[in-house]
C-alpha cells in the first residue's frame, strides 16, 4: 500500500496539506471548477445578514469590523471545493473587514489538532467536526448555535433526524448541521454484464456478485481497518442485518446475539471468497477510490469522489461505474453516511465568536453553491433542501439515485439509540471494524468476546 504523501502550502491567510487522494483526484478540480463558474458568482456576501428569530423578532449576525477568524476544515476529496471555499473565504473577508485564516487538514489529522485546541484552550475560533461529530465530548468546551440554526431552519426546514441528534443531543445546538457524505456502493457495470451478472440489491447478492468478480481478478473494496470508510460501511451492514452494539435505549449492549453473529459470518465469507483481502486491513480513506481508479476493483461502498476522480483521466472506466442504491439486508435497508457540521470553542474572544456566526450563516445559505461547487458530494441536511431538483444530482442520471439517500434510510453510528458519548468513544476506537477484522482472521466467538469486552467499560462510563 502507498502512503498517503503530503505537500503543504501557505499564502495569503490560506493553508493546506494535499493528501494522494487529492493528487489522484486533481482533475477532478477541472469538473468543479467549471461548473462552479457556471452556477456561481464570485462571492460577494452581504455586510449584514439576518432572519426571524423563533419569537418573531430579527436576529442579525454581523461581524465587528476589524475582527478577526481562524477556521478549520479538512482537506475535501473533491478539491474543486476547497478552491472554491478558499476563494469564498478570501471575498468574504475582504468585503466584512475580517482577517480570515483557513487551514486545511487531512481528515485523520483532526481529532488530534482539536483534542490539542482543548488542552491548550487555543487554536481555531471556527472548525468542522468531520465523520466523528463529538458534540458530547466537547459539550462543556462548546458554544450554542440555537439562534443560528433557528434562522436556518425558518428557511429550509427541520435538520433531518440524524442531523438533530448528532448536532444537538441534549437539546442545544452544540454544532451546525453542514453537510453529509453518502457512500454508497460503486459497481462496475461493464463488469456484470461480462459476466452475466445482476447489479446487487442486498448483501446476499452482493457476495454472489463479489465471488464471481473476485474469481475472475476484481474484488470487492472493502476497508477493515482503522479509517472513517470501515467504521461507517460496517455499521450500515451490521445494521442490516439486524445487529448492534447496544439497544434502542442506548445503554443496553446488544453485541453478543444471533443477529451478530449471522453478520460475522458473511463477514468471514465476504473475506474469504468476495474481498480484497489482505490488502484491505491497512486500507485508508483514500484506498478504495485508488482501487477502483486502477481498474481492478469490482465493487467498492464509498463517497463519489471516487467517481469524480475517475472522470477527467479515464472516461470509458467513469461511463461503465454505477451507482446503486443503499444495498438491504435481512433485517432492514440503512445507510451510515459521514457527516459534517459546523462548531466553535467557547474560550474564542467574543469578538471572533460574532465573526464565526456571521460566516456560517453566510455560508450555509449559500447551500446551493456549495453543492454544486462540490459536483454533488456535499449531501443536505435540512429536509427542504432535499426538494427537487437537487443541485448537480438532479439533472445527472448517473447521480440521480442519490435523491433517494435520505429520510428513515440515513442513520449514525450507536444506532439503534443516539448518538451519545458512548457511541462516540465507540467509533473513535474503531470497535466495529476492529471486531470485523478479528471475526475474518480468527472466529466469530472471539470477535464477539473482543467487542464485549470494549463496549462493557465504555458504555459503563456513560451509564
């Protein structure tokens, strides 16, 4: 496996660190590009933005001027986006008299540089939670958005179900809902056919296909290691297949059943005849996309900036992937996406705190653009935004499936319960995939005994 090599950069109050998965996908930056300047101006937000507040008054988020605003994001695997984010938060700050600094990370840099922020109580005013959405094990060191997000959703409806409890799971808005990344499964259309194969609908059919395609030299991709894809795609199976860590109450652990050991063993199969094994335990983010971009993989459950990659350099491999929908299971059809929302540290001068408000808020209703400008990675989370047409989904029959990745379908890591702190610490240690690994290597019984043994601790500390 490569490793995932960084260059780095910095000017004019912008810095980033540019992973291989951006390398491999700076093409891509063409797309992006393009559309962007097609569908949007260049930002030229207003000095004052403002909306109804929930008792019928007017909130307004203005900036003081000569504030300043140090924000955080991960490096985007589409980098058209950062370009235009970049570029936003230049004109942004410009025309609001604020000195505005973005730093880009790769995404497995940021719990590190905010669990640092904390212990230092300083770094970033303004900073995206991204896959991990650790609103509770920073609830005390968090500063509320209930105005904000009341504004936002005057506009665009309630945030969706997942949205609310990962952002505000006592009740306070503790992050912004931004966006979400669905993963859904990325097969090779040229490939079923060549081999008189049926796009798959549930698992059990996803290992038929996955055999044939791996007995004729293109396995699946499917990470089992310690990254973000491993921890969400083996959730969305296990949920499938009606098992869990703990309960709907989310305190009662669930791990020791008959539905999970069911799931484990078309884990162990799934290794054995279907997947790119050994490989896939030292997978990263950003293996699965390589995978599929060499022409080799068959089958891969990831964000479409594995197609965006693609689609520059090597047409006639972009036009045979298709993009399915959400694959069911015995027990029911779920979908654990990623998610991405907005969160400030409450030891940032207050100054720099009217100066994050009044971005977000300039940003998120610039929802549209954003969209586009990541040619339709940024997924929604805000029910009205959901209406059609969708931007660049909509009008793409090759994306338009993804209108229906929503509602009931999307949930987050600790279902069925919330997404409490358990949970959080839960998929922070890669629990699920970690036990996936031992069940493929060794057997079913000891994976379940190692996962009982993590969450036992775990889930009594929160209890």
């Amino acid at each position: 496996m490569q490793s995932d090599e960084t260059s780095s950069w910095s000017g004019s109050g912008i810095s980033r660190r540019l992973s291989r998965r951006q390398v491999l996908a700076a093409g891509a930056g063409l797309v992006g590009a393009s559309l962007a300047a097609a569908c949007t101006p260049t930002a030229k937000p207003s000095t004052t933005s403002s909306t109804g507040a929930a008792s019928g008054g007017t909130t307004t988020f203005k900036p003081p001027q000569g504030a300043s605003l140090n924000i955080l994001v991960w490096s985007h695997f589409v980098p058209a986006y950062d370009t235009y984010l970049d570029q936003y938060v230049k004109d942004w700050g410009t025309q609001n008299n604020v000195k505005v600094n973005i730093d880009h990370v790769d995404i497995n840099d940021i719990d590190g540089r905010l669990a640092a922020e904390v212990a230092a109580r300083k770094g970033h005013d303004l900073f995206g939670f991204a896959g991990k959405i650790n609103t509770i094990l920073y609830e005390k060191q968090l500063v509320d958005w209930n105005d904000l997000v009341n504004g936002l959703i005057k506009q665009y409806g309630d945030p969706i179900k997942v949205a609310k409890g990962l952002g505000a799971p006592k009740g306070s808005w503790l992050a912004v809902p931004d966006f979400g990344i669905m993963q859904p499964p990325l097969v090779r259309a040229d490939l079923l056919k060549q081999y008189g194969l049926q796009a798959p609908t549930t698992w059990d059919e996803v290992m038929k296909v996955g055999t044939k395609l791996k007995a004729n030299g293109h396995p699946c991709g499917f990470a089992v290691s310690q990254c973000n894809d491993a921890n969400h795609n083996w959730r969305t199976v296990m949920n499938a297949f009606g098992a869990s860590e703990v309960g709907p109450d989310g305190k009662t652990i669930t791990a020791d059943s008959k539905e999970m050991r069911e799931f484990l063993q078309w884990a162990q199969q799934f290794a054995k005849d279907a997947n790119n094994t050994p490989e896939v335990y030292a997978w990263d983010n950003a293996s699965d996309n390589r995978y599929l971009a060499s022409g080799a993989g068959g089958f891969i459950h990831d964000a479409i900036s594995g197609l965006r990659s693609i689609q520059p350099d090597n047409k006639t491999l972009y036009d045979n992937i298709d993009i399915l929908a959400e694959i069911k299971g015995p027990a029911r059809q779920i979908h654990v996406a990623d998610y991405n929302m907005w969160a400030m540290w409450n030891f940032t001068p207050q100054g720099n705190q009217e100066a994050a408000k009044a971005f977000v808020w300039d940003y998120s209703n610039r929802w549209k653009q954003n969209d586009e400008a990541s040619t339709g990675y940024n997924h929604p989370l805000f029910t009205k935004q959901y209406d059609s047409p969708m931007p660049i989904i909509t009008a793409d029959p090759k994306y338009k499936i993804l209108e229906g990745y929503k509602g009931e379908l999307l949930q987050s890591y600790g279902y069925p319960g919330p997404a409490n702190g358990a949970a959080q610490e839960v998929l922070a240690q890669y629990v699920i995939p970690n036990m996936v690994a031992k069940a493929m290597q060794g057997s079913v019984d000891d994976a379940v005994k190692y996962a009982m043994g993590q969450l036992k601790p775990i889930y009594a500390k929160f209890s």
